[in-house]
C-alpha cells in the first residue's frame, strides 16, 4: 500500500510566520504616539556626533575590551570543553569502545539542564557562589555553550553513521585508530565552521552579560541609556559596531577559506593550537586591565531555600498566567524574527534594497534587546507587544544575516531559469532562490526559537507579566525559593521546546540529520 | 599522525597548566574597594568615584579602588561575597545588604537623606489632577504608572507603599501590573513622552531634571510629594579594623564626616552627590524601611 503523507511547501512555510507582525502591530499601533518623538530623534542624531570626550570614551574603549577578551577566553574553553562532552555523549563512540550505548545517553542527559538556562541565569547564580570576579562571565557563557557545543557534536556524530568504523574495525584497526581515521576529516570542517559562529554568539552573550551587570561594555551602554544619554550611548555603540563588522568579515573569510580548502585534519590541529594561544592571549588581557583573575575566586555558599519556603513560593506565584504570557511572548518574537527576513528578501529584491536590508539587520543585532525596548517603549505603550517587537528585532538582525549568507552560497542557476522563462522578480526569488533554502532556513528557524525562549528573561521588564520579568523581581527581592522555581520552569520550558523543534525540524525537512548550517543559530 | 597525538596533548596540557599557575601566584596587596548602585550615567558615577577614592586614598594612606556595578541586586550580592568593603547603598539595597551581611556596619548619609522625599509626575495629557492628601492617590486607579528600579527605595518602595496605604494594589493599573522602567531618568523621559501616564520618582533627580530643562512642564507635573523618610547611605563591611588596623572604620567614617565645600575636590565629590556634607546615620533610622520592606516582599 502507498502511504502518502502531505508536505507543506517550505517557501511559504517561511514567509508564514510574518503574520505575527500583524498581531503585533494591531496591538502595538493604537499605543503609539508622538511623545517620544524627540528623544528618538536625539537618539538618531546623536549617532552622527558621538560623544568623544575622553572620560567617556577611555571608559567604553576599556569595556570593550573586556568584553572581547570575555568572550574569547569563554569561546576557547567552551569549545574546547564541548568537544570532549560532544565526543562522551556521541553513541558512536561508545559503541566503538564498550560496545555500549547507554553512557552516551546519560551523558546527554545530563548536558540538557546546563543548555536550558540561559548565560544571563548562569551569570546571575555564579555572582552569588564568586562575588564580582571576572570568571562570573566567563563561566556564565562557558557552562551553556560547552553544553551547546556537545550537543551539536554528538548530533553530528551520530548523523555519520557506523560503517566506515565497522569496516575499519573489521580491518583491525584498533578503536582509536578507526576513529581518528573515520571520523576526524569529515567533521573537520563542520566543527571549525561552526565554532566560527560560536565566537559571534560569545561576543553577543558576553555584552549581554554587560547590560545585566557583569562588566564590560554591556555596562556601559546600559548605565547611558538608562540615563538617556544618547551621545555617550553611541560612543560605545560604534565601538561595538566595529568589533562585529570585523569580526563577522574574519569568519566569514574563515569559512570561505574552509570551503576553498577543504579542512584537513592538519588544519584542525592548527586551529586548536591556535585557540589554545588565543585563550591564553585573552586571559592575559584580562589581567592586564586590572581584573583580578586569581584572588578573586572564593567560594560562597549558594544560599539555599527550605522546603516550606518553596511550598510557599509555589503557592505565590500565577504559574499559569506567567508560562502563557512567556509563551506567547516567544511565538509573537519568533515569528517577527523567522518570517521578515525571507518576506523583506522577496518583497525588495533589487541591490540596493538588498544592502539597505543588509545595513538594517546589521544595527538590529547590534542594538541589545533591553536597549531596543526601551527605545521602543518611549514611543508607544507599554504591552506584550513591545517586548515581543524588541525580542524579535534582535533576532531578526541574526536570521537575516543567515539567509543571506546561505543564499550568496548557493547557484543562482533556477533563479536566472525561473526568469528567462518569464516570472516575475519575486516569483523567481520566492521559487528560484528562496525554495532551496528553506527547509534549513526552517531548521534554523526551529533552534533560533529555541533561543527567544531563553530570551525572554531579557524582556521581562517591558513584558511585566512572564516569567523572565518575575524572576528579576524575585532576584531583587532575594527571594530564593521563586529564583530556584522559576529557574527550574525556565529550564523545562526549554527542554520541552527543544524536543518540538525537533519534531518540526524533522517534520519539515524529513530528516533527523541538522544541516550543517543551522548549527549556527544554536546560540 | 596517530602515535603523535598523544605527545600534542601533553604538551598543551602542560601549557595551559603553567599558564594557570603563573596566575595564581600573583596575589593582590590589601586594597579598600568600594562600590555604589548605579543611579546615575556612567560618565558621573566613573568622575565622582575616581574623585572620591583618590580622597579617601590621600587621607587613610591606602589604596582605594572603584569598581562598578550596573545593578542594584548585583551591588548587594557584591557586599554579600565581600567583593565590595564600602558602598554606597540606597534605603532598601542597604538594608537587604546588612541583612544578609551581619556585623556590617551603616557609616554615614548626606545631610538630605534625612528628610528624603519621592515625588508621583503625571502627563499633563493624561487629566490627572494634583493630589493633595495621600486618599486622593486613588486617582490612578486604571492609569498606566510606572516605576523605576525594581529595587529602588524612591523610585518603587515607597511610592508602593503609599500607593498601598491609599488602598491601591498595583494589579489595579492599566494593563493588571505597573511597569519598571530601570531608573529615575527612564521614569521622567516615559511619562514625559506620555508612554506612561504617571510615575514616581526620586526628588532629587525631578529637582535636577526641572533645573537643567530635561523636565518639559507644559507636558509633565508634580502631582504629588511623599512624606519624608531615610534613604541612602555608606555601608561598611565589619571586618574592617581587622583588615586594615584597628580604629579603621572609625576613621573611614570621620574622614567622609570630615569632608565639606572649602577643599576643592571634596566640594565637586559633595556638588555631584547633591549634597552640602555628609552627617552621621544610624541603623535605627532604617527601621521603617526594613519593615516596608517586609510587608511587601522585598525582604526576607
């Protein structure tokens, strides 16, 4: 019997989501008014003539630079410790040695709560164990992006297969021996592409970490926007700005380099030395601009809630009402993020439409997402949204720039098919360029939804009602049994919706195998 | 390749190992650190206390060093894990402080700290009209309102606790939950845009704004002001005199008593604190805020 089972064309699948924006917008626009025209109009003009004077910028010169060697030092070590992770909880591996796979599963299960709770959590829990040092943000950005890392690994591994290892196995070859051959040369190159990305996410986390109050140039940009200082806020944003063009340039020619060259396992030895000198570089840096590394690591007791405190704090708070309004708050930002990338592309495909878009995400994933809703907030008022608008903004500039790159790799050939049969620009686009790309553009979309989740806690200010607002209420007031709770709920959500994006990402590619490229969005 | 592998791994280890320890044996000399919640803009707070620690520096003979923190709860965590030895607390941060840091001892207030006030603004759009008792705060029933800092005495606590004293709960404003904007400054630019209808906010900062033009009257007002209670203050750690020599805290408090307008980097620390001298303050005047504090769930 012939089983058929409908699929839904994955162009359109990807524009689809834009339809969040409409319910944004019906919310949003009956709140906007003309108040706070002048403030955005000082913040655009501002951007033309940046405060210079020295205070302030020797002030962000040395948050930038503690940012960047936060987030290189987290980069190296989390790399380094995900790999082994991802090689301990691949099935493959185990198999090879004991012929065993039950140690790689406990493995992953026990990465998933690491991965679950966002850098910004980690960061906020580490300040309690080690006061204000250094290794909070490092470690905040280590803990989830060692887990992520691992994760991806182990996926990837377990995607290979085991027979080119059972024939080298069969052959004689020692485990060891069989493994190296058979599986270092062909996730090489997948490994190095994707670690590339991760330093862009450590760069993002660890300014992030800054505007929650760990340093660095995040700090910065938060205390002048607090204070409405715009021409100081831009002194950092440029900085900032230049940091992420050069930096995204580097690995973009990294991974052009990679795809020319084919990575062989040489270069995969080169690069981990490389690394290794890079996060010993970065600590010394962090030394150099007088943060102490080493005295300042003291432990303290993580203080810890009784069993009635937490029957109260359960008891306390609307569970309900605070997971649908973090819910509903993740759907509305992702589907801002996911769908305008591909409808902006189709809508407006000539050059210069393209770079004007270009530009436009570039400043959308420069602007953190605590900055962007403020921003919006003093132009209209405040509902859910807002704060779904300014997650959804920041994550727009990432899912563009991703778009776009696979797009430029890929051969324009039933683009330019599509049109000399006579279709217009956007059908050919939409059927020519965009089709291919969507069932991993969806893939990705999938993961980067995974990400708003761990996001909202960044909003929750504006939300004023989810959980991420909550859990900053409850932190302020010392309250640990709701930190602990919440934290807890966090982190299942999480869970809970990776497992659906699994199931999507397989419904709609029908594989179980991650196309190499969405490993970037697992940020 | 393969046999090689191994003598890679060890040698790196090796570095990174040396490396370590090469960092660990730099220890740091006894330094006073001190810290403030951040309300102001960065360019001020780095002026104010890099002024104020080359002070403090130049009459206890050690060295002084400002470290900065973006948030309020972050401040306290600091003084909880002895990261900060002197900060400057808020009412309700310094109280949460002392709380979870026994022994820790309250040093000294600026002279307006005594009798500090919040003051509720309100859209001139929105129609709300002056308040003259604290029962008429019920005016902003269904208004959207917000406060500052979650953890801030002037900009939440007590205008909560009025609000509450006037029989409003803040599930009663616009959309069932009062908004946080993060500071003073957000507060005054969210009502001013009209974002907001109301707020509350530290006096100090309305008075500045009004002075300096950043407060637009023809589109925000003072609808109301609050009864006076004790705000900010100097908190030390207790373990100071063992630290630095007995008799230390002492000093430390009599050098910042000490300070007043005729030295010239002592009147610009005092000119950008808004104060003419710092006085003398005492745990027991923190009582009311400790027990506010209680009633709403801010403390433990």
């Amino acid at each position: 019997m012939i089983r058929l089972r409908l699929n839904p064309t994955p162009p359109l699948l990807s524009l689809l989501p834009a339809l969040a924006l409409v319910v944004v917008l019906m919310e949003m626009v009956p709140g906007i008014h003309s108040g706070g025209l002048q403030s955005l109009i000082a913040f655009i003009s501002a951007a033309f003539h940046p405060s210079m004077d020295p205070s302030v910028v020797s002030s962000a010169w040395r948050g930038l630079q503690i940012t960047m060697a936060t987030a290189l030092l987290s980069w190296v070590v989390s790399t380094l410790i995900g790999v082994v992770l991802g090689l301990a909880s691949a099935t493959l591996i185990w198999q090879t040695f004991i012929g065993k796979s039950w140690p790689a599963i406990l493995f992953r299960r026990l990465l998933a709560f690491p991965r679950a709770v966002h850098e910004l959590l980690w960061g906020l829990l580490l300040l309690q164990m080690l006061g204000l040092s250094p290794w909070v943000a490092i470690l905040a950005i280590t803990i989830p992006y060692s887990a992520l890392v691992a994760r991806v690994l182990s996926d990837q591994l377990d995607s290979l297969g085991a027979r080119p290892l059972i024939a080298l196995r069969q052959s004689g070859a020692r485990p060891i021996q069989a493994l190296t051959t058979a599986i270092v040369p062909p996730m090489a190159p997948v490994l190095m592409s994707y670690c590339g990305y991760r330093l862009e996410c450590a760069l993002r986390g660890a300014t992030l970490l800054g505007v929650f109050g760990l340093g660095g140039l995040g700090t910065d940009l938060q205390l002048t926007l607090q204070s409405l200082q715009f021409e100081q806020l831009w002194t950092a944003l440029w900085m900032l700005a230049a940091v992420m063009v050069i930096l995204e340039q580097l690995i973009s020619w990294w991974r052009q380099r990679l795809r020319s060259s084919g990575a062989a396992p040489k270069e995969l030895l080169v690069s981990v030395c490389l690394m290794l000198i890079l996060g010993i570089c970065s600590s010394i840096w962090l030394q150099s601009l007088d943060l102490d590394m080493a005295s300042s690591i003291r432990w303290h007791q993580l203080p810890l809630p009784t069993v009635s405190e937490l029957i109260t704090a359960i008891n306390e708070l609307p569970w309900l009402q605070l997971i649908f309004n973090t819910l509903l708050l993740t759907v509305l930002a992702a589907g801002i993020a996911i769908g305008l990338p591909p409808l902006g592309m189709m809508l407006w495909p000539s050059q210069l439409g393209r770079s004007i878009q270009s530009l436009l995400w570039g400043f959308l994933r420069l602007i953190p997402t605590p900055l962007a809703a403020l921003l919006l907030l003093l132009n209209c008022e405040p509902n859910l949204a807002v704060a779904a608008l300014a997650l959804g903004a920041h994550n727009l500039g990432v899912m563009g720039r991703l778009l776009k790159e696979a797009l430029d790799q890929q051969s324009d050939s039933c683009y330019q098919a599509l049109k000399a049969s006579g279709a217009g620009d956007r059908v050919a686009w939409l059927y020519g360029s965009l089709s291919a790309q969507s069932p991993s553009y969806l893939a990705y979309a999938a993961y980067r939804a995974d990400v708003m989740l761990r996001e909202t806690a960044v909003v929750g200010m504006v939300g004023g009602a989810g959980l991420g607002w909550q859990l900053i209420e409850s932190l302020s007031s010392f309250n640990w049994a709701q930190v602990y709770l919440l934290i807890g709920v966090y982190a299942m959500l999480t869970m809970f919706g990776e497992v659906l994006s699994d199931h999507c990402r397989q419904l709609w590619t029908g594989s179980k195998k991650k196309p190499v490229m969405a490993l970037a969005l697992q940020s | 390749m393969i046999t090689r592998n191994p003598r890679w791994l060890l040698s790196l280890i090796v570095l990174f190992s040396s490396f370590f320890s090469s960092v660990a044996t730099s220890l740091a000399e006894d330094v006073l650190r001190i810290g403030a919640i951040p309300d102001q803009n960065p360019e001020r707070l780095n002026r104010l206390y890099s002024l104020l620690s080359t002070e403090l520096s130049k009459e206890l003979q050690i060295p002084v060093r400002y470290i900065a923190v973006t948030n309020y709860p972050a401040a306290v965590s600091a003084f909880r894990t002895n990261s900060l030895d002197l900060v400057w607390f808020g009412g309700l941060t310094g109280v949460q402080a002392r709380l979870q840091k026994p022994g820790a001892k309250v040093l000294a207030q600026r002279d307006i700290d005594v009798n500090f006030r919040s003051v509720f603004i309100a859209n001139t759009g929105s129609g709300i009209k002056q308040i003259n008792s604290l029962n008429e705060l019920s005016s902003l029933r269904g208004k959207r309102f917000t406060f500052g800092s979650e953890s801030s005495t002037s900009g939440r606590l007590m205008p909560q606790y009025f609000l509450q004293e006037a029989g409003i709960k803040t599930t009663e404003f616009a959309g069932q939950a009062p908004g946080f904007s993060g500071s003073h400054d957000a507060t005054l630019a969210l009502v001013q845009s009209g974002s907001f209808e109301a707020g509350a906010l530290n006096e100090q900062v309305w008075l500045s704004a009004l002075q300096t033009g950043r407060a637009d009257p023809q589109r925000v007002s003072l609808i109301w002001r609050t009864p006076a209670y004790a705000d900010y203050h100097w908190l030390a750690q207790g373990n100071l005199d063992k630290r630095f020599g007995d008799g230390f805290t002492n000093r430390l408090k009599q050098a910042l008593l000490s300070w007043d307008k005729k030295s010239k980097p002592q009147a610009t620390i005092l000119d950008l604190f808004g104060a003419s001298r710092f006085i003398p303050a005492l745990e027991n005047q923190y009582k009311t805020i400790e027990t506010i504090g209680r009633q709403l769930g801010k403390i433990q």
